[in-house]
C-alpha cells in the first residue's frame, strides 16, 4: 500500500472517530522530520508519522521529533500492522 493512500484512509478513520477534530498535513520541507500529521481534538493534541509498513525506514529526525511530540501530549509512527492498535491508544489519551 502507497503511503498516500493509507495517509488518506487514515485522515478519513481520523475524522469519523473523532467527530469535530482538525487534521492538518504538516510540510516536511518545513521541518526536517516533523510528523505528517497533526490532530486537534477538543483540548488536546495528537501527531502522527504515517509509514507504509511497519518495515519502512526512518527518515532524519523523525524518531526524535516522534519522541519529543510523544513527551508533550500523543505521538506515534502508524502503519497498516499497527493502525489498530494506534488509534485504540490515541481514543485512550483524547478521553482522558
């Protein structure tokens, strides 16, 4: 699977389970290793850095902006094996 296209399913399962919230696709050019996405959900935050698959390298400073983001609120690295699971953890943190 593309990484687009699981980018885009993603976005829409974002917006079903989380009626009201702002996805914003971040500018990679921007910032070297920000993750692709950010969600603005009520009074809480999310990011999240779409692979397409679980085998997928890294690119430069993602893994510590992932962290970093991870410290501050909610941030995670999400591929089609581990969506599920992700998104279980995202609806735990934007409850709380």
């Amino acid at each position: 699977m593309l990484e687009s296209y699981f980018q885009s399913n993603l976005i829409s399962d974002l917006k079903k389970l989380f009626p009201g919230c702002i996805v914003l696709k971040n500018d990679a050019s921007y910032i070297q290793g920000i993750p692709d996405l950010l969600i603005l959900y009520g009074d809480r935050w999310a990011a999240l850095e779409c692979k397409q698959s679980a085998k997928a390298k890294h690119r430069p400073n993602q893994c510590y902006y992932v962290d970093q983001m991870n410290i501050m609120s909610f941030a995670q690295f999400i591929y089609p094996e581990n969506k599920k699971e992700v998104l279980d953890d995202l609806q735990q943190t934007f409850k709380s």
